[in-house]
C-alpha cells in the first residue's frame, strides 16, 4: 500500500470518529441568524424556520470529485433551500460561523453568490449561477503542509468574515461559502469539498448584475487547485474556481488566486549542561487561540505510566559529563507531541495527519545523580528507547499522533518520505495509537479555547 494512501486511510478514520464541521449560524450585519443545525433538525419533525439550506449530509462529510458533475456539490447532499432570508446592506458584512474544523484538514476557503431572481426559498438549486466574492489558499508553505486559509479560520474561533459587493443589485441571494480539505488530494478524487448555503437579501447596492457559473460546473477533478499533495513544498497554489468578482471588497479575500510562499529552514537548538535540578515551563505562543498549563514533575525512583494506552517517554540518566533535559509539548486540543534531541544530534520534526497544537506549555526537566548527570530524551512512540545502568528516570505521559518522531533520517518537508522510513512494526503502532486517541473523551474543541 502507498505511503499517499496509508495517509488517506488514517484520515478518513479521523473523519469517521470525529466527524467535521459546518455552518451553524451567521453574523448578519451585527446580527445572528441561526442556520441549519445539521445533526440535529436532520431527526426532527418541525424545524424551526432559518436562513441555513437543509442537507442530509448526516456524517458530516463531504464530495469528492466523482460528484462534481452532481447538484450535491451546489450546497452539499440534497440540499433544499433555507426557509428565510437574513437581510444585509450591499458593502456589509457577514460572519460565518463554522462548529469545528480539524486542523489536519488545509486547504482554501471560498466564498460564492448567486442572485435567486425571486424568492430563495423556492429556488431550483440547479439554475442558480454562482460568482466568487472571496477567496483564501496557501498562506505560508515555509514548513510542509504549509499554512492555509483553514488555519486562519480555525484561529479566528472557526469563523470566516465576507463582504458583500457595494456595486451588485439589490435582490435575493443564496451565499455559498465552502472548504475544501487537500490532506488527500494526492489521489484521485482525494480532495474533499464541503459547500454550505444561506439566503441573503441584499439592500442598496448598484446594479451589478455578475455573470456566474452553474455549480455543476466550478470545479473539475483534474483543476491544478484539486488534484495536488500539500506534502512537498509548493511554490505556489492556484486556488479553484472562477476567477473573482472584478467588484469584490479589497479586503474581502485574505489570499490572491495563487499565493507564492518561500521556504526557511529554522536553526537548531543546543541546551547547555547544569549542575541542578530544575523544573521551568513556558508558554509558546502560535497564531491560533491557545491555553497555558503548568505541570511539575519530580524525577525520584523509576516512575511508571500514569495511564494507558497513552505513550511514554523516558529520560533515563547514564555515567557521563552531560545534563540530562526532558523536554514535552501538551496541545491545545489534548494531543500531546515530543520533540527529542540526544546528545548533539539534529532535531527531526514532522507533521501529524491528526489536529496539530495550536499552543503548548514546554517544560524542561535538569537532573544530576550521583554527581553524575546524563542527556537523553526519547520520542512519544516508535523511536529508541535510551537505557542505562543509573535507576533516576523521568517518565511524562503523552498522547499518541499519528506519525511519532524516529530515529531514522526523516526530512520535515516530506511527509511521504518520513513515513516511509518507518517500519512495518512502527506504523502500525503510530496507527493504533492515532486510533485510540480519536476514540477517548479528553479531546478539546477549538472554540471551547476561547472561553
């Protein structure tokens, strides 16, 4: 099985258990309209009337390229129109507000309009022409997969802003506004799209009249901006679709049609020996929303695992003249990763097929025994252990990811080609534990990290 596929597999068990997100509501000109709550007013019998398009996308998943020539594509798995429309003035603004999105799932996010020419709520879905108001790719590839639309999304509590044209007629709209995931789009018909829908009746305005483009007809499978790993480094990206609205607010697409990104390599780091016994923690600040937490861990006897399954890592102490560092990371969303460094060797990073830290604490432990100390750290999983004959070790629970760091000479630009360097026995282990992880209760939603 090819490494491209493997990945796809992981991912799409990460999609089975934790599903993903969609537009719940809307920021209308200052004001909330709730949408079509998708896992819920799918199993009742009245449901309250709103400004979201109903869709029977019960799993919360997507299409994919082989239904691209379908109507599921327009507003996602037959769709029927939102009962109501929420009003705002052409030139205003609207918040889309997303309940989740993992972040292993890059890509773009697209904002579409199409002018009903009367009602909305009984629209043929199939007629509607829509043209792009807003669009966002590849932000930053400096370290593979690269930083993307999604990404800003996710930091912004999973909400998108839109403007609405000044210079479009007043009249009847259905929005579209969609994600489209990339983390498979190596394969055939790997890339996932999840369109979602809202009315809009537009006020003021000029008299614009865009020419659109049928749903059926926006994307097709082979597109430069569908078909593409974001796994090696990518000069540039051409986001998918029509080309955007000539009147569309500057400011409204927080990336051009194809974003160009250069690559850095950041330096390594070498901690210097000591004498004592020290415990530290400080945060590390990302773009996403973050939380900070403290812990301290007191390094006597030979600790054990505080839970399992999780994974360990271990720093044992060995007759020598070096100091020995601990160092681990715990994610925003409770996934737990570890870097490792021994002795003078190079740091070796590589990217989780599941939800990445948005921040972490990171606590460093110094030890000494014996008037002797010792350097060692080992990965979260499938790396080696470093044993030695001294009984003081410092054992830290950490969560599994799915592709654990390796002693072997991995490249942290190629996803592909750390993969392959792994053994048989190793991958399936980085498999399990990744599964495991989706099934237990201690993971944290993104939104709840603003609060």
């Amino acid at each position: 099985m090819s490494i491209s596929k493997i990945t796809g597999l992981l991912l799409s068990s990460a999609a089975m258990v934790a599903g993903h997100g969609y537009v719940s509501g809307a920021v209308v000109d200052g004001t909330y309209h709730g949408g079509f709550l998708v896992n819920t007013y799918n199993y009742m019998e009245e449901v309250p009337a709103n400004i979201g398009w109903a869709e029977k996308a019960t799993d919360l998943g997507f299409i994919d390229g082989s239904g691209y020539a379908s109507s599921d594509i327009i507003c996602h798995k037959e769709a029927t129109p939102g009962a109501i429309s929420a009003e705002v003035k052409a030139g205003g603004e609207v918040e889309l507000q997303w309940t989740e999105w993992p972040e292993s799932h890059h890509g773009p996010v697209i904002t579409y309009m199409a002018n009903c020419n009367g009602d909305c709520s009984k629209v043929d879905k199939t007629t509607l022409k829509f043209f792009k108001i807003a669009e966002a790719g590849l932000i930053d590839d400096s370290n593979v997969p690269g930083k993307w639309a999604t990404d800003e999304l996710i930091a912004n509590n999973n909400s998108a802003t839109v403007t609405i044209p000044s210079a479009i007629a007043a009249g009847n709209y259905v929005l579209r506004h969609e994600i489209i995931g990339l983390h498979s789009a190596g394969e055939e018909n790997g890339a996932q799209n999840y369109p979602q829908c809202l009315n809009l009746k537009v006020t003021g305005g000029g008299s614009d009249v865009p020419e659109g483009v049928l749903g059926t007809a926006l994307y097709k499978a082979t597109d430069p901006g569908i078909k593409i790993s974001i796994y090696t480094a990518l000069d540039s990206y051409e986001i998918p679709g029509p080309a955007l609205y000539t009147g569309a607010a500057s400011g409204s697409s927080s990336g051009s049609a194809t974003t160009t990104a250069a690559a850095t390599t950041a330096p390594a780091t070498t901690a210097a020996p000591t004498a004592a016994s020290t415990v530290s923690a400080s945060p590390i600040q990302s773009s996403s929303r973050h939380f900070t937490r403290t812990r301290t861990f007191t390094p006597s006897g030979t600790p054990t695992p505080s839970s399992a399954p999780s994974s360990a890592y271990e720093s044992t102490e060995a007759p020598s003249t070096a100091t020995e560092t601990a160092t681990f990371t715990e994610a925003a969303t409770s996934i737990e990763t570890a870097t490792s460094t021994v002795s003078s060797a190079p740091q070796v990073t590589d990217e989780p097929d599941t939800q990445t830290a948005s921040s972490a604490d990171s606590v460093s432990i110094t030890s000494t025994a014996s008037g002797q100390s010792a350097q060692s750290t080992t990965p979260v999983s499938g790396g080696d252990d470093s044993e030695s004959s001294s009984s003081a070790s410092a054992t830290a629970t950490a969560a599994p990811t799915a592709a654990a760091s390796s002693s072997a000479s991995a490249s942290s630009g190629d996803y592909s080609s750390y993969l392959s360097s792994l053994s048989a026995e190793k991958l399936l282990e980085a498999i399990r534990s990744t599964l495991k992880w989706l099934v237990s209760d201690s993971k944290v939603h993104a939104r709840a990290l603003a609060h």
